[in-house]
C-alpha cells in the first residue's frame, strides 16, 4: 500500500483522491513536506513563492520564502528578481516550496491574509552589529551637518529621530534601531570598530 507523509501523520493513499475525484494509488510515492528543485527551462516562475536555499549575501536567508517579480535568462543563465530587493539572483539559490506550503499560502489567500516573505524583513536588521553602527554613524553625521545650515536653530522644533529615519529611508531604520543608539557612551561604540 502507498503512504502520504503529512506533518500530523502517515496515512494510506485510499483516504486521498485528487481534486478531480479521481485516485492517487496510480501516483509514485511522494512526501508533501519535499521541496522541489526548481526548473526554469520548464516553468515559469515569475507571481511564485519559491524558498531560499542556505542564506547568501545580505538579503536572502535559509528556508525563507520569496516572491519571484521576474524570471529571466541572461547570457545563459537563470536568474530571479526577488520582491523588495534590487540584486537578481541565480535560480540554483531558490527550490520550489512543498506542497503542504503552496496549500497553506492559498489557504490564507482565501482568508485575506498576506504570506510573510524574506523580502519583508527591515533591510537594516541583515546588517552586522559593526555595519548597523556605521549605518547610524552616516545618517546621524548627514543629520548634524543639515543641524548644522539651519540659523536659529535653537528656535526650531526638531525630532531627531524623524529625521533620521528619513535620512536612513533605504535601510529602513526605525525609532527602535535610533535610541539605544543615541543613549550610548561613544567610547563603548567607537569599541566596536576597534
């Protein structure tokens, strides 16, 4: 007898029948948890949720799910560009997500619900401790030297952490990321670099 591997259980082909009504006890053994190699010869990936191999560059984490703007072939080679980010990247970094997932992603679809992807992770947290500092250090140093052509600045109603979250707009810095920042001794920051 063939077997359905599901997450909550084994269970016998002759429970299941496709959408069509027709048996699965003709199909070959398969598990819905696999995830599937993708093949951008046969299929077009493009409005698809794919799943990120092992974590590469600052953008693209393990076993988190992406959506695919675009699929395209340049100089021979299959390339992805991912929602939310700028580079494109190999096919070979991606597989398909499993059956149990596409079924999951359509099923909160049909909710109204939004499937949360890599790509809506804040830019700012892929940086290192050392390259999150820099970060801060350039948009508080943009931020002074503005300070800086203002007359009368004492007179002037100023957030700095508004302002710095503009400053700070393509990285995607928030309040959160700002004030630790500022309260700290700058001798313990500058002990970072060091």
């Amino acid at each position: 007898d063939k077997y359905i591997n599901l997450s909550i259980g084994r269970y016998s082909v002759s429970n299941f029948s496709l959408l069509d009504g027709s048996p699965l006890s003709n199909l070959p053994e398969f598990n819905l948890e696999q995830s599937i190699t993708i093949d951008p010869k046969t299929k077009n990936y493009t409005g698809q949720f794919i799943k990120c191999r092992y974590s590469h560059s600052k953008f693209l984490k393990k076993d988190e799910i992406y959506y695919v703007e675009k699929q395209s072939l340049e100089k021979g080679e299959y390339k992805f560009k991912i929602r939310g980010i700028k580079l494109k990247y190999k096919v070979y970094n991606f597989v398909e997500i499993s059956i149990a997932e596409q079924r999951l992603i359509k099923l909160k679809n049909l909710k109204g619900e939004t499937t949360k992807t890599g790509d809506q992770t804040r830019k700012f947290l892929l940086y290192t401790e050392k390259e999150k500092l820099s970060i801060l250090f350039e948009v508080l140093s943009s931020v002074i030297l503005d300070f800086s052509k203002i007359d009368n600045f004492e007179n002037t109603n100023v957030n700095i952490f508004d302002i710095m979250i503009k400053k700070g707009v393509k990285y995607a810095i928030i309040k959160e990321d700002i004030e630790p920042f500022l309260k700290e001794n700058i001798n313990n920051l500058m002990k970072v670099f060091l």
